[in-house]
C-alpha cells in the first residue's frame, strides 16, 4: 500500500472529524464534490452536516470560522488556492490573528492553503503566501514537506488551540508517496534534518525540501556532503536547530519558493548572521523565485523558482567561498 | 438611553481634558435605535455593535465598569489595555469586540449561530450593527449573502445616520433606500425612524422575534443623523444645517421623553432622578477606575498565541 502527500490531507481530515465532535470543514467545492483537488473526496458523505460548500466568500467563510471557534468549535477552511486567500486576508490577520490576545478567547481554526507552483498554473494559481502570514503576530503557519508530516502536523494543526495556517504544497499532491501514515512525530516548531553531511547548510521548506535532498545527492558524488534542514514550521522557527548545523558545516544557504523580498529566507539568514556570524565559514547566500508575478508558461515557470539545478549552482558556488 | 448619553458625555469631557489616551466616540442621537436592539436581545443571545452603541451595549448588559476601564486603559477591564474605548466585548457572553474593520463582524456572528445549531441550540438570535457606510464593503455582502445562504437568526441593522465620517450617503450608495437590498439577499426587511423609541422598540422586537422563530436573516435600516462628529475630534461642520433643522435631526432622548410622559409612564421627577442615578453611577466607576491606574509594560507577556510554546518572540525585545 501507498499514500500520497494529497491521501494524507484527506486521512487527517477524516481522523479529526471522526475523533473530534467539534471539528467541521467548510469551504468552496467541500461537500459531495470532494474538493477541487479532492482533499475532501467522501467526507461529505462519511460525516453528514459537518463537511459544508460555502458561497465564494473567502472573508465571510473564515469570519464564520472564527465565530465557530469562539463557541468552541475547531473549523478546518480550506482556501481553494492559496492566492485566494487574500480575499480573506483582513479575517485572517486582523480579526483571527487578534483575537486570543485582544480577548483571552482562543481561535482554534485551521486554514488550509494548497499553495505553490504546478505546470501552467499561472499568476493566480501558485502563490506561496507563508511569509505574509508569518509576518503577522497570533498565527502558526507550517509548511510540510512530507506524507508523514502533512499527516501528523494537520492533526496537530486542528488540535493547536491558535489559528493554523496549513500550507501544503500542491506539486507534491501526487508526487509524493509514503508506505504508510505516521504514528508519531516531532513536536510543533521542531525542524527536521533531512540529510546529514560536514559541508554545508542547505535550509529549506516544503516542496523545496525535494529539490534541495535532489542537490545533496547530486553533490556527494562531487564529494560534498550537504546537511539539509526541514523548516516544518516557519513559524515559529526552529531557530536553534538551523544554528546547530550552521555550527557543524560553517556554510548556509537558505531556498524559498516564494518571492525574494522579505520572508522566511531573510529572516532566516539575519538569525543566523546576527547570532551565530562566528559559526560562518562564508557568506550566507539565500535562493528563491523571481521578484515577479508566477509566470504561466513551463518553460518561464521552471526558470522562475529555485530548481535543483540552480539550488546546485548555488551550492556549488557558496562551497568555493 | 438616558445612561448611555450620559456614559458618552462623561467620555467626552475626560477626552477634553486629556485623560484619554487616542479617540472618543458617542452614540449622541442613535441611542433609541440602540437601545432597542439591545432590549430586544436575551440573555444567550449574540451581538456584534457598532462604535455608537453604548445604549444597545448597556441594555444587552456591559457594565458602565467594563465602558469606563477600556476607555481608560485600566489592565482590569475587559480588554486589559490592549484594546480600547469602543473595541471592548466579552466574545463568550456573547458580546463581541469588534475590529475596526466594521463589516468584518458579521461574519464572525453568522459562524456563532452555525456552531450553535451544529449543536442543537437553535433559539438563539445574533445581531449585527454597522453604519451605512460598511455596507459599501464587500464583507457585508458576503455575510449578509451567507447569513442567508444558512438561513441564519441574524438581524443586522444598519444605523444610517447620513454621514460615513464625512462622506454624504449621496457618495455612499446609490439606491434610494438600503432596505430595498433585502430583497436581493432573499432577507426580510424593515425600515424604521430611528429618532423614535417607540417604532424602534416595536420594529427590533418584530425583526427579532421572526428571526427567532425561524424566519431567516432580517434587516433593518434605521434613518437618523448623528448628532455629533465621527469621533470628539471631529466638529462635523460638513452636516448640512437642513438635516439637523429636520424631522430627522431631533434628538431620539427628547422623543423618547416626550413619548413616557404622553403615556403618563413616567413624569418630570422620574426623569430628574433616572438622570441623577445615572451620573451617581458613571462618576462612581470613573473615579474607581481613575484610582486603578494604567497596565504595566514589565509585567505583559507579549505573547499572541494561546499556546505559550508555539510563540515564536525571536528577536522580540
């Protein structure tokens, strides 16, 4: 048996509705129909009235999400893409992220974003929105790279007694495939090293885990050995596990797959550039996509966010400073 | 009514005098609209007001304390100081606080009602207050759109009061009323005088009620002027005088006070000692809360998240 990285969204949605009576799922396209990328294939049906379709209202649908959450129920949303979502950003930031500290209310809810670029998905389609998220106070935003985490970290996202945002990688809906779902895994905040090695750091997060695990075994036949760290979470960040390895290998370069000013890359190189500069062997170099819109075509796509190709570049090049 | 306005002017007076940290804002001339959607709530029930509801807040049953320590900044109020004046509510005895994104609230209300029926609790009713001016927002189409959509209890009543700030309703909406949108939503709805107590008492009582009883959402579009600035900041020189020499410029207290004694339910010595009840009670909590004093920076967490643990406070000072 097999599970998909998009099978273990679905897994995890169905074991909270069936483990938790205050879980409900509401979003565009939910219901009967299963989802736009079918995340929510038979739920409907497995869990009568708690797997609603909601109108094309991103600001009313996370609005009543979080009124649900202040009667103390756990809502999943799922924004239909991740670009939507902006539509019902001032819920997001301003009304869900505020409320526990305004008010002493927790706000339960979890607000899944299929994010990311997939062949032709266009300006519209694509976006990576993590960093605008973590850039406000009172959200979580996790970003897994793998089956087992996409599983265990949306439970965790449901259980989280603060608002989630649950970005999960849409290229690796079907790419990705694991044995079996976890029974454990580590702590919320606790990032992963995906591969050890003496060389250097390569920080990364979801999709862009893959491409930079590509790289390292590109690398080792070039007789260097990349350690690769799993962000998890970009908020909070596992700060001290990224200075750990900086502090075995002396070099860092950090990949996005989001847009270069601000956001997670940054602010991962000015931690570590203003608490660890004397664990750096070089500069710390820093890759993401172009600083325009998420181009349509396959051919401009693949040349606008970091491949395996250009994280190896980077590589190789940080490795000679 | 009577309380609220003077609740209101106390706050006035403290801005004048400095003793109020940002802006001050009053309900002068919607207190009958406001009251009587407070009144026509229960115990249980949800409301989501707007900046000028002190009245509706105060008969829903917010404490002139709760008032009186959220404007002044007291860590014992509701808000402990992290929010202020009118951005004060205890979300789970129904009474929101609102973000200042007006529109947005309704929302928020439509979801309480959805969780309650998803727990069987279905004699419950929410209401919503906001301006005509939030009613150009896309949150409010969207909620009010959803409301219906769940067929929700919600009563969302729109306080026009002419002016968005400074904005004129011909610069607002083009419409000749906002009641006529009701029928668009597939929502109930019911215009009112909002400078009279009495038709206000009765139209709330009716809308709430119908939403109780299963009818779906209903709105209600009130016609007042303000009869004050925005905020105490604002000299609202731009109320065009012909409004305020209107029917719709009287003061809702004095018909309110003119409809008690024509009904002979209350006389000249009931008002006089209402309103010394009334001053007694808010100078009373001003000057407890005064003795209170401000929050104290060194002893704040700072933290956003419920769950100690996920705060992330890097380089946090």
């Amino acid at each position: 048996m097999s599970i998909t990285y998009l099978e273990a969204i679905r897994e995890a949605q169905a074991r909270a509705l069936a483990d938790d009576p205050r879980v409900f799922i509401y979003g565009q396209d939910v219901g009967d129909f299963g989802g736009a990328f079918k995340a929510t294939k038979n739920l409907a049906q497995g869990f009568p009235g708690r797997v609603l379709d909601a109108p094309i209202s991103e600001d009313a649908i996370i609005g009543a999400a979080v009124g649900a959450a202040i009667e103390g129920m756990r809502p999943i949303i799922e924004m239909q893409f991740a670009d939507f979502s902006t539509v019902g950003f001032n819920q997001i930031v301003n009304q869900a992220a505020t409320l526990f500290w305004r008010t002493r209310v927790p706000c339960p809810i979890t607000i899944r974003l299929p994010s990311g670029g997939t062949t032709g998905g266009g300006p519209f389609h694509s976006q990576c929105l993590e960093a605008i998220y973590a850039h406000y106070p009172g959200l979580v935003v996790m970003t897994p790279a793998t089956v087992e985490d996409a599983y265990s970290m949306l439970l965790e996202a449901v259980a989280i007694d603060d608002p989630v945002i649950f970005c999960e990688h849409k290229y690796l809906y079907y790419h990705l495939k694991a044995e079996k779902l976890p029974t454990e895994a580590l702590p919320t905040g606790k990032a992963r090293i995906a591969r050890h090695g003496r060389d250097m750091t390569i920080v990364a997060y979801s999709a862009m885990v893959h491409e930079a695990l590509a790289v390292a075994e590109e690398l080792a036949t070039e007789a260097i050995e990349v350690e690769v760290v799993d962000l998890r979470t970009i908020k909070p960040l596992d700060t001290d596990t990224v200075m750990a390895s900086v502090a075995r290998t002396g070099r860092l370069l950090c990949v996005g797959e989001s847009w270069p000013w601000g956001g997670v890359t940054s602010e991962v190189i000015a931690r570590v550039a203003t608490e660890g500069f004397g664990l750096l062997d070089a500069p710390p170099q820093r890759l993401n996509a172009k600083d325009t819109p998420v181009p349509y075509h396959p051919s401009l796509w693949a040349a606008h966010r970091p491949t395996a190709r250009s994280i190896a570049a980077a590589a190789r090049n940080l490795i000679r400073l | 009514m009577l309380l609220a306005r003077i609740l209101d002017e106390k706050f006035a007076t403290l801005y004048r005098g400095g003793k109020i940290f940002g802006g001050v804002f009053l309900g002068r001339g919607q207190e009958a609209l406001s009251a009587s959607v407070g009144v026509s709530l229960r115990q249980g029930d949800i409301f989501a007001p707007l900046i000028r509801d002190a009245a509706g807040r105060l008969a829903f049953g917010e404490t002139v304390l709760d008032a009186v320590r959220t404007y002044l900044g007291s860590p014992l109020g509701p808000m402990r100081a992290r929010d202020g004046n009118v951005h004060r509510g205890k979300p789970k005895e129904g009474l929101l606080a609102m973000i200042s994104h007006l529109g947005a609230m309704i929302s928020v209300v439509n979801g309480m009602l959805m969780a309650r029926r998803f727990n069987g609790v279905v004699d419950t009713v929410g209401a919503a207050c906001i301006g005509e001016g939030a009613t150009s927002t896309g949150a409010v189409h969207e909620a009010l759109n959803q409301a219906s959509v769940e067929r929700l209890p919600l009563v969302l009543v729109v306080a026009n009061n002419q002016y968005a700030y400074s904005t004129s309703t011909d610069r607002q909406f083009a419409c000749e009323s906002l009641v006529e949108r009701a029928v668009g939503y597939g929502v109930e709805g019911r215009s009112v005088d909002g400078t009279d107590l009495e038709a206000c008492l009765a139209v709330l009582g009716e809308a709430t009620q119908r939403a109780r009883d299963g009818y779906g959402p209903q709105l209600v579009v009130a016609d007042l002027l303000r009869l004050c600035g925005h905020g105490e900041h604002d000299d609202a020189s731009y109320i065009d005088p012909r409004l305020r020499q209107s029917a719709m410029g009287r003061d809702c207290l004095d018909v309110a006070r003119e409809q008690l004694l024509d009904r002979r339910w209350a006389d000249e010595k009931d008002f006089e000692s209402w309103r010394s009840e009334a001053v007694a009670k808010v100078e009373e909590a001003v000057s407890k809360v005064q003795r209170e004093g401000g929050p104290d920076p060194y002893k704040e967490d700072w933290n956003a998240l419920s769950s100690k643990h996920l705060n992330d406070g890097h380089n946090a000072l």
